[in-house]
C-alpha cells in the first residue's frame, strides 16, 4: 500500500470464488519467535499481482476457516 516491500513464507494458498488467497508469514524470523500468520487476497493491479488485506470479515473469516481446514488435512495425512 506504501510501497513498502516485505519479504514472506508462503505457508498455504487457496483458490476461492475466483479469487487467491495466501497464509504468509514473515521470512526470516528469529528462532523461538511468535510466529505471525497473515491472510492476504492476491489481485491484479496495473498487470502484476500484489497482495492486500481482506477488508470484508466475513470473506476474511470463510477464507480463514477454509485455509484451516485444509491445513489440518494435510497434517492428518502425514
């Protein structure tokens, strides 16, 4: 948004309703450190993709419940 660039780890990602979503933390984090998981919403702008906060909760609490989902059943697969 300010032109600020951050570098993230990609923990999981999920197509829905047409739209990406991505679980990101922030690479390069201390070891021992409280882990911050962040849900942004990829979307074209100007032909690139950048990646921005969900602002609609109820989209950020469905894509929220839908990437945990999926990351409890790869856990239980293993």
């Amino acid at each position: 948004e300010d032109g600020t660039e951050y570098e993230l780890e990609v923990l999981s990602s999920l197509e829905y309703n047409g739209c990406t979503y991505l679980a990101v933390t922030p690479a390069n984090v201390d070891e021992g450190a409280d882990m911050e998981v962040s849900i942004l919403k990829s979307v074209e702008e100007d032909g690139e993709s950048i990646l921005c906060a969900i602002e609609d909760e109820q989209e950020l609490e469905t894509v929220y419940q839908l990437i945990m989902d999926s990351l409890y059943e790869e856990e239980d697969e293993e």
